[in-house]
C-alpha cells in the first residue's frame, strides 16, 4: 500500500479492502413480491448465467449495439459504478489495453484491473483525484482500488440539497490551493468514454428526484467536457422531467449527435432515461454552458 495525492492507494498485489455495510430486511410482503417480479425478469437470470453485477448492464449493452460507443484500448470512466456492471461491459469492450476508473460515493471492489475512487463526485476534492489519476503517466500504473476517499462525510448524493451542494463546490474552488493544479491536471483530455449511472435515490417526490438527477448530470457534463477528447462520447442517465430539455440543449451545443434512450432492460414502470451523447466538438468548454458555475 502507498500513499497518493492524499489517499489510499491498493495495488494488485494487495490484499483487497473489505468494507461492512448495513442490511435493511424488507418486509414479507415487499419480499414476496419482489421475489416474483425477479423469477419473472428475463434480464435478472442473464445476470446470474453471465456472471454480471446486475441486470444494469444489458442496459449499456443495448446502447453500444445501438450507438457503437466502445472501442479497444479506450479510456473509460465510469461515474456513480457501483456494482460494476457498467465497468464489466467496459472492461469486456475496450480489451486488455483499455484505461477503466470508476468513482462511486459507495464502497465497492471494482472488477479486475480497473481504478476506482470511493469518494462523492460532487466534492471538489474527489474531481481533482479523478483528475489527478487521468494524468498520463498515472495511466501507466494499473491500480486496483483507491479509497476511502477523505470527504467530511459519506451520504448519498440525495442527503445533500441541490443549493447547499453547488455551494458548498464554489466554496471549495474558491478556497481550495489546489485550484490551478487541478486545471493544469485537466488541461490535456485523455479521456474516450465517460459514463454517469448516477442516480439519488428516490423520494416519492418526483420534482425533488428531478432536480437531484439533473444536477447529476450537470455536474457530469461540466466534468466530461473537462477530461473528453474531442469525438469522445457521454452516457448519462436521468430521471426525466421538465429540465431535461435544458440538459439536452448543452448537449447538442458540446456533441455532434444527441440521442434519448429508454433501454428494453430498464423497467417501463421507472421514469429512468438514457442521454446518448457521441462525438464532442472540439472547443466547446464548460464555461461556455455553464458560465462560472462549475469554474473549478
């Protein structure tokens, strides 16, 4: 083990982590229904004969036969992973050359040769590590884990309200020293493929669970448009409602094509939808969707 940039850092040779969590047991009748949805759901066996993390995947699964999204040897990063899924289908897509770093609020072991970052994305201190790692010469020493990452705290994306987020990352950009580090950091994209499965959990209050998941992929997309190389591409899921269509109008000024998917596999009771982004146009900044917002 090593130290590095402030973390923890695991090899390969290293002795995995292994994190504890807390079980919630359901009650008999949720159980027994979700019991019967599961035995029902064609995409729940796959996942157990394929070995998969969870049924997620056919959902990445059906974008790329759509929308051709993976090449070998690509630079991936996978925001929000957890469980892997969406890492397993980059791993198998990109070969033994491909780059995998998955960032995710939740501990998790990433599959086999990928990067990954415990940490909340919407901390500045967890960007300038995704940032640090995207570092070309970082890239040529795999790592296994990265993690716990040092946040003041470990809650969901949901636990923190959508203004008291934003200001608490403009407060940290503006007080942080590590600011010009994290642009020189960012200033060479290397990345080919960013993902975003993030998502809060919902409420029951479907503006709330709007709002939350738009400010997700906000915060994705001024992310991505830092560290994507021009004809890099954007997955990001979102929970759909009244802003999206703002969501999408920053997406078709930064990339070539802009596509809406609601994948066979994602469940037609759920308001989930996919933004498929493809080909980033070359000079088109964050700054010039975002203005000052995500100036950090």
């Amino acid at each position: 083990m090593e130290s590095y940039c402030g973390l923890r850092v695991f090899r390969s040779s290293s002795t995995p982590s292994v994190f504890h969590g807390i079980i919630r047991c359901a009650s008999s009748g949720s159980s027994e229904r979700w019991t019967r949805r599961h035995q029902k759901d064609p995409y729940s066996r796959e996942v157990t004969l394929r070995n998969l993390k969870s049924r997620a995947a056919f959902k990445l699964l059906e974008i790329d036969h759509n929308h051709h999204i993976f090449h070998q040897g690509q630079t991936v990063v996978d925001l929000g992973f957890a469980p892997g899924s969406w890492t397993q289908v980059a791993v198998d897509r990109t070969g033994r050359k491909g780059r995998i770093v998955g960032i995710d609020i939740l501990p998790c072991a990433p599959p086999q040769g990928v990067t990954a970052i415990q940490g909340n994305f919407l901390h500045i201190e967890t960007q300038r590590a995704i940032k640090v790692l995207l570092s070309e010469d970082f890239l040529e020493r795999p790592v296994d884990h990265i993690g716990p990452l040092a946040t003041r705290d470990n809650v969901g994306y949901g636990d923190l309200e959508l203004s008291a987020c934003r200001h608490e990352v403009m407060k940290e950009a503006n007080q942080s020293s590590n600011t010009n580090a994290v642009r020189q950091i960012s200033g060479v994209p290397v990345v080919d493929v960013v993902l975003s499965d993030m998502m809060a959990n919902t409420s029951g209050n479907s503006f709330r669970d709007h709002t939350l998941s738009m400010d997700l992929c906000n915060s994705a997309l001024a992310f991505a448009l830092d560290t994507l190389k021009a004809g890099g591409h954007f997955i990001c899921k979102f929970y759909s409602g009244a802003e999206d269509v703002d969501l999408e109008r920053r997406l078709r000024k930064a990339f070539d094509v802009v596509k809406r998917e609601k994948p066979r596999a994602s469940r037609s009771e759920s308001r989930e939808q996919y933004f498929v982004s493809k080909s980033r146009k070359k000079g088109v900044t964050k700054q010039d969707l975002y203005g000052k917002m995500y100036d950090y």
